[in-house]
C-alpha cells in the first residue's frame, strides 16, 4: 500500500455490471474525502474478500462493503456508502428508517435482475488514471 492510499472502508463490486460500475465511478467522484476504495469482485482483493465473508464471488446476491472485520450487506452496504460520501449524499441514510426486511428483498431483487436491468459489460470497467491508486 502506498502512503496516498486510504485505509478506510472497502466497496466490492461487481465490474461487469453496468449499475454496479456506474455507483462506483459516481463514488469515485464524489467521495471528496477519499474514504473508500474499491475492488472488483472479479479481481484477485474482492474475490478474496467475499470467500472470507462467505459470498461466492462466481455468483453474489450482494455488494459488501468491509472495513476491518466487519462486512456489511444488502441495503446496509449502499446506504453505508451514501453516508461515508457526506452531504448532500448522506441524506440517503434516513432510509435507515425503513426496516431492513422492507430495504433488502428490494435490494436482493435489483442484485439478481442487475445484468438484464441494466446490462453487463463486455470487459470490465478500469478508472481513471488519478482514480487508479483507489482500485484494488
């Protein structure tokens, strides 16, 4: 790890996913902060992240985002991301407010439908250059 690295929070996402590539480029751009990073759950970090956390990475019903021991999931991992990105964006955490059994079969649904909602990616999205030191 180099020294401009953050060691904050960790998002793994999935590169092929139109959705999932588009939330992290948009958390690229507004985590001002440099909070997070990100890892593909294609690549060697995220794959190994998931196995740790019990997800196979060949078939994942969720995002997670990993800060330490700890892994969160579902609509717990993006309302995580929306809060660490601050304002205005940290608005979204009110949906805290909505149970997490109304939250996630929402959340699982898009997860499962994700590629014929929002298509899938020939090859997987790469950041840009001033980008690079945040990807995993």
């Amino acid at each position: 790890m180099n020294a401009k690295q953050p060691s904050g929070p960790i998002i793994i996402f999935d590169a092929e996913c139109v959705l999932c590539s588009a939330n992290a480029q948009f958390v690229l751009s507004h985590d001002h902060a440099r909070r997070f990073r990100l890892a593909s759950m294609q690549g060697e970090i995220g794959a190994a992240l998931y196995r740790r956390f019990g997800i196979d990475p060949a078939n994942p019903e969720t995002m997670i985002v990993v800060e330490g021991e700890t892994a969160l999931r579902n609509s717990d991992a993006v309302l995580a991301i929306y809060n660490g990105l601050g304002w205005p964006w940290k608005a979204a955490f009110l949906f805290r407010l909505v149970p997490r059994f109304v939250r996630d079969p929402l959340y699982r649904f898009i997860a499962r439908n994700r590629y014929r909602i929002f298509g899938r990616r020939e090859a997987c999205w790469v950041p840009a250059p001033d980008h690079a030191d945040r990807v995993l």
